[in-house]
C-alpha cells in the first residue's frame, strides 16, 4: 500500500488533499506531461501551458468538474521524487511557470526567502525581475508556445518570451537590441563616416 502524500492547503482550498490516486494514474501522469512543454535543452525551464495562477505558478486540475486545483510545479516534484511535501516547493531557476522536477527543491518559506535574497534575485537580471510581472510572464511564455506550429517556432518563440523586456534603457538612449552596424563600403564607394 502507497504511504498517501498529503498536498497542504492553499489560496481557494480549505483542507489538504491525498494526490495519491493522481500521482499513481497514468492518464493523469499523461495528462499533466501534456500541459507542460519541455524545450529539449539540456537544463532547460519547462514552462506550464495551461491555467496559470495570479503569482505566475501553473494549476493542474486533477479532475473534471472545476476540481480543485494544485500548484503544477509541486505536482511535479510530488511525481518525481515521491516525498512528503514540503511546506515550499522552491523554483532555483526562478521561473514561476517551471515544473522541470530538477529545478525544484523542497525547503520552507524562510529558506526560499533566504535564497532570494542570498542569489540577488531582487535585481534586475533575474526573471522575478521582469516588468511584465510573474503572471503576465508566465501568461506571455504560454501564449508564444502556444500559437507556434512547429517545435523549431515553439522554441524560438519560448526563448523570444523569456527575454526580460527593458524600456528604460530605451528611454535613457540604451537600447537593449544593438543598433545595425553600416555595411563596409563597395570598392569605388566613399565611406560617409
């Protein structure tokens, strides 16, 4: 008999939740890889493609109905290792969307705090950084994946969206594209500059 894993309560749910019977089914285990695109890089984020939280993380519905839902990301730590869940499941990658399991760890809300913190994750190179907001995001990663055909358009699509948007440096004269470089001239051409 399978130990029962015990999901912890959260925004919209009251009690805990035995994901025992979702993380033994096979159509449940294929319906979740289903709604999760996965890159094909080595280290790769993979980013949910379905219903996406106010804070940026993925919901997996276990069931039909409106069931309730659970953090995709914590799903899937849950399917890799088997463990008891932790009070936090923390993203190393930062990507809110992410529920590739080896960019997760368990620890707790001090530690994930602690990590922020210790990474410099409040600055501006990491994706908690991103003006768009972790919702929006996590929105916009979907979205491009989503509406490409090919996986050679999907792919350029995810990496085109994780790109951190910087109108600032725009606007103070930086521009985050480098401007084109004029061609060298033909022979017989002066050179303007």
């Amino acid at each position: 008999m399978t130990t029962p894993l015990f999901d912890a309560p959260s925004r919209g749910r009251r009690r805990e939740i035995d994901l025992t019977p979702w993380l033994d089914d096979a159509k449940a285990q294929a319906r979740f890889r289903a709604k999760v695109y996965d890159p094909g890089l080595p280290d790769a984020c993979m980013p949910w493609l379905r219903t996406i939280s106010s804070s940026g993380h993925g919901e997996f519905h276990l069931g039909p109905g409106g069931s309730s839902p659970v953090r995709a990301h914590r799903f899937a730590w849950l399917l890799h290792t088997r463990g008891a869940p932790p009070p936090v499941v923390m993203h190393h990658c930062d990507e809110h969307s992410c529920v590739n399991p080896h960019h997760l760890l368990a620890g707790t809300v001090a530690l994930n705090t602690l990590d922020y913190y210790r990474r410099g994750r409040h600055g501006g190179s990491s994706p908690l950084a991103d003006p768009r907001g972790r919702q929006q995001r996590a929105e916009a990663i979907k979205r491009a994946i989503n509406e490409a055909e090919t996986p050679q358009a999907k792919l350029i699509a995810y990496r085109r969206a994780i790109e951190i948007p910087r109108p600032w440096r725009e606007q103070a004269g930086q521009l985050a594209i480098p401007a084109p470089v004029d061609p060298e001239p033909l022979p017989g051409q002066l050179a303007l500059f």
